[in-house]
C-alpha cells in the first residue's frame, strides 16, 4: 500500500534545499538594551511561528559575527535540534535576525521545493516521526545535523506543493491579522487608561481639584481595601497529565507572556486535587508571583484568563487569583497591568536560585483609587474592548484547529488539490521571491 500518490516523489532535505544552516554553537553576548539585532532562541519558536515580540538583543559586531554562516530572512524555516526538538517556526517579517543555540534554518530550492511546502511538511506527521526517530541524548533529546540534513521529504509536483501551500497559508493569514487586531485593541485599552488615570486627563478632569499631583475625591488605602488575593496548588511532575481526559487546564508561569499578558500554548495539563478558591474562569485575573529565570520579566506580571471551557482552569502555586471586592474586574486588570503597579512590586521578589513574590505583599500596598463613577465610566470603554479580544482569541483557536486537521491530509496528498483553481499572488508564481 502506497503511503503517498503516485505523482509524488521522495527525497533527503540535503538534496533539496539551497541552505541547511546551524547555529554557532556559542552563546551569543546580549546587551541589557534594545536594539536593531535580535536573537532567535528555542524558545521563539513554537508551533510553527517565530514569536520576536520576548527576544534578546545584541550589539552590530555580535550580530554579524553569529551570522558568518548565514543571515536569515523572509521566509526561512527555524527548526529546534535541542531543548525542545522538532518545533518549527517561520519567519516572518524583515527583523535583523540570528540564530541562538539549538537552532538550524532550511531554505529550500524553489525549483525543487516551495519554501512554504516544506514549512507544512516539517510540523507534519511523516517528518517529526523522522525528528524524533533522529532524537537521542541521554537527558536531553537532540538532532544532529547530519541527520538534518538527511530527512526524507516526501513531495508532489510544484504546482501541487503551491496549491497545498496557497490553502494552509491562508489559515495562517487569517490567524496572523487577527493577532495583529488583538495587539491594536490591547494598545487602545492601555491608551484609555495611561490617558485618564495616570496623565489624569479623565472626563471632567478642567474642574478636578489636584492635591499633591492627585485629584482630592481619589480614595487612598491599601490593596485590600479593593481586591483580595486566592493562592494557587503545589504540583509535582506526576499532576501533569496529557492523555487523562478528566485533567483541568493548568495556569503556570508558562501561561504568561514576559511582558504581561496570556500565552496560549504555555498551557498545562493538571490531574490531581484542587479547591474551588483555586478555580479562575473567563475573564478572571491572575499575577505571576515566581520567576525561574532570575531576570524578573515574569514576576508581577498579569494575565486574563481566556474562555477554557465550563470547567474553568487549575492555577499553580507560581500564580495567585486577584479577587475583585469593590472595583470590576476590568478595572483590576487595567490598573495592575497598565499603572506600573507590575514592575513596582517585582521589586520586593527574592530568592536565592528562584524569585519569588509574597503574595499578601500585593494586597498590602497603598494605591489611590478613582470614584466608582468614574471606573464605570472606564469600564464602559474597554469592556467592549476586552470582550472583542476574546472573540478573536476564540477564532484564532478555530482557525488553528481546522489547519492542523488539513495540514496532515494535505501534505501527504490523501486530501487532493487538483480539483482547486487557484489564481496565485505574484510572490507565489515568480521563483525567485521564494
């Protein structure tokens, strides 16, 4: 029985790539500033997008110098040989780019293979079964790159290959504007806010009496006054489950973004016992309180909780739940993440190998608080906003469904494209812009 059509062929990814790069297996010097020159590390690459949003930066003579083998650009395919192996990401914009460690790029021969074909191809089934096959190390899986270089790609004609690239590509499309929509919505909460409650230019603030820089009717107490904290569950690596289909979502320190902010596929599996204080749900606030990297960009940070079904999601113990009392949620979220409250109390963390906030330490701060009248008002604007947010972070999980149930029917050719009539972009006809 024939594992693909008969059309298609199969060859090593030596022979049909123009470019398969490794790193320099050295750690590249970062500089504590930003700049221009970004490093692509492991963990920039995850389910098949290279994510530059959390990266670090380096000086013009280090980029260069990493970069003596091969520059990345547009398009180029990132694959992960350690820590983890067999993520792959595609790069997508014109950023000055260059490989961390435990990465390599493939660039394929667009006379032979298309670029995006062979993207598709590398996060299929037939290829990480290769990866992983190709995968030893004792403690830690990796892929030499030998080995990279001699997986086998099965592929059709290149029309075909363009054909089954056009329709993929198209969920990618979709998902990718609709981030850039939820990062335009987020950036407008945030100005909302910055205007009203920090530049205090609020509705009504021409009449407003200021009294040492704050208005008079602006209510001042500690934390709790306002909103409690519900601590998170200690786990082992035994409450992490995968394939037992009662397991709740789990919120860890995975979950968070480094600049704040939810992360979808940092998302847990957890199997053990819980109680109802440590249950968020839609819409819920929850603060990273632990930070294993030692550099205090998660530590502080906020997130709110997405849709994840009726059952809710499990949080750690590296995260507490912020409780509302007398102020919405909307505007617990707003001012924790966007009044500078996060980098404030990071402060306070500390620990010898892992940092780690107390959390009773974020209730018992001092804050001033508008009047209800005015956090209603708030509220009124950026609800809307937050409620958008959630819609598309729901179609984006849609979208990514559908595609990866297409994804391996179609580069294995028992979904067939000969049938579709497709009218290709410039990009896609002309070879050379591959």
């Amino acid at each position: 029985m024939r594992l693909f059509p008969e059309s298609w062929k199969l060859d090593e990814a030596r022979n049909l790539c123009e470019e398969i790069v490794d790193c320099i297996n050295k750690t590249a010097p970062i500089v504590d500033y930003e700049t221009p020159y970004k490093m692509i590390r492991t963990t920039n690459v995850k389910s098949g997008w290279v994510n530059l949003d959390e990266v670090n930066n380096v000086d013009e003579a280090t980029f260069i110098k990493w970069n003596r083998r091969l520059t990345p650009k547009r398009n180029d395919i990132v694959l992960t040989r350690e820590a983890p192996l067999g993520d792959v990401g595609l790069i997508r914009s014109d950023d000055k780019v260059f490989l961390g460690q435990r990465t390599m790029i493939y660039r394929a021969d667009n006379k032979k293979l298309d670029q995006r074909f062979l993207y598709y191809s590398l996060q299929g089934p037939t290829l990480q079964a290769q990866i992983k096959t190709y995968g030893s190390g004792s403690t830690v899986e990796h892929m030499r790159v030998p080995d990279a270089e001699k997986l086998v790609i099965p592929y059709p004609p290149i029309n075909e290959q363009k054909k089954i690239s056009f329709v993929l590509s198209a969920y990618d499309d979709l998902i990718e504007n609709n981030k850039r929509r939820i990062a335009l919505l987020e950036k407008m909460a945030e100005e909302i806010y910055r205007e009203w409650f920090v530049r205090f230019r609020f509705p009504g603030y021409q009449t407003a009496e200021f009294e040492k820089g704050v208005p008079k009717n602006w209510e001042g107490g500690r934390g709790d006054l306002f909103f409690d904290h519900a601590k998170g569950k200690s786990y082992t690596s035994d409450d992490i489950s995968e394939s037992d289909e009662n397991a709740m979502p789990f919120i860890t320190l995975k979950s968070f973004n480094r600049g704040g902010g939810y992360r979808g596929d940092g998302l847990k599996s957890y199997s053990g016992k819980f109680s109802d204080k440590q249950l968020v749900f839609e819409g819920d606030v929850v603060m990273a309180v632990t930070d294993m990297t030692q550099s205090r960009e998660v530590v502080g940070r906020v997130a709110r909780i997405p849709d994840l079904g009726e059952k809710g999601a499990v949080i750690s113990l590296d995260v507490i739940k912020l409780v509302p009392k007398t102020i919405s949620t909307t505007y617990l979220y707003s001012y924790m993440k966007y009044s500078g409250f996060g980098d404030f109390i990071k402060s306070f963390a500390n620990g010898a190998n892992v940092l780690h906030l107390k959390p009773d330490l974020v209730t018992q701060q001092v804050i001033a608080m508008p009047p209800e009248e005015l956090r209603n008002k708030f509220d009124d604007f950026v609800k809307p906003i937050h409620k958008k947010v959630g819609f598309l972070t729901k179609e984006i999980e849609n979208l990514e469904e559908t595609k990866n149930k297409l994804l391996p029917r179609l580069i294995s050719g028992k979904l067939s494209v000969d049938e579709l009539d497709i009218q290709f972009p410039p990009s896609m006809v002309d070879n050379e812009a591959a």
